[in-house]
C-alpha cells in the first residue's frame, strides 16, 4: 500500500509528465511549422516518451493498491522566440524533472517504501540520459546559432529518430 503522501506525488509527477508530452507536442507544432519536420520529429520522440512515463507511473500506483488521480494539464507555451530558446526550455525541463524524481525519491527514502525507492531508480537513469540528450541538443543549437545550413543538417539529423518502448 501507498502512503498517502507518496501517492499523492506520484499523481503529481504523473501529471508533470503528461505535461512535459504537451509541452513536446507544442514544440514539434513550432518546427512544423517552419518546415522543419525533422526537428519536429525530435520533439514528437520526446513527446511519446513522456507519454510513456506517465503510463508507468499510472499503472504502478495501480498495482500497489493506489488511486490514480488525473488532474488538469496546463497549457504549454505555444510561442518561442528562436530555435534555439525552444531547446534552451526543453533542457530546463529535463532539470525540473530531475528534481521532481529525486525529491520523490527523497520522500520514498524517507518513508522506508522500498517498492517505490525501486521502481524510482528507472527515472533517475532516465533523467541522466534526459539531460544529456537535451544538453546536447541544445549545445548543437547554440553552434549554428537556430540557423542556415546548420539548421537544416538538425533537421535531417533529427528525421530519423524514433522512439522505442524500453523492456519493462
């Protein structure tokens, strides 16, 4: 059984990764939109990803006897100023989630709840490789300045990435 606190965080980082897939799809909108569907193609992985996230936690508050409780998404930023600033907010994301994880990570500490602490550790290896492919996005980015030829070899570059669900 889930503490009432625990369940109540991993509702809301259930709901802070349904989110973050908003987020990424408002993003793929942005490069849509400039023609850029490889970049695009990126953030629709990302998108798909956080997707993925989310149902993990969904069906894990379930399988300890817990209630999942949706909640409201809020709505994603919808205008960026450049390329670039658009993987500047993807990379501050990764690091807003880091935080959510490792303070629920805390929290599962605290209360000695090994399942959770357990089922926890796939995020924290997640958010490593998070941030560092967003870091590395975005360091790309910020070479070509979100322009030119750079930006068109990113966008092919990006146009063959695809997503696959981990083993569970």
């Amino acid at each position: 059984m889930l503490s009432n606190k625990l369940q109540k965080e991993l509702n809301n980082q259930m709901n802070n990764e349904f989110f973050a897939e908003y987020e990424y799809l408002s993003m793929a909108a942005y490069f849509h939109a400039g023609n850029l569907d490889g970049i695009a193609n990126y953030f629709h992985v990302q998108a798909q990803e956080e997707h993925f996230h989310a149902m993990k936690i969904f069906h894990f508050i379930l399988d300890k006897g817990g209630k999942v409780e949706l909640q409201q998404i809020a709505k994603p930023d919808v205008d960026f100023a450049s390329p670039v600033a658009v993987f500047e907010k993807a990379l501050a994301h990764e690091q807003k989630v880091t935080k959510s994880i490792n303070d629920l990570m805390d929290e599962a500490i605290k209360e000695n709840d090994h399942a959770v602490n357990s089922f926890l550790k796939w995020y924290v290896d997640e958010q490593v490789e998070e941030e560092a492919s967003a870091s590395k996005a975005l360091g790309k980015m910020q070479i070509i300045g979100g322009k030119g030829e750079g930006l068109l070899m990113m966008d092919q570059e990006f146009a063959g990435r695809s997503f696959t669900a981990p083993a569970e």
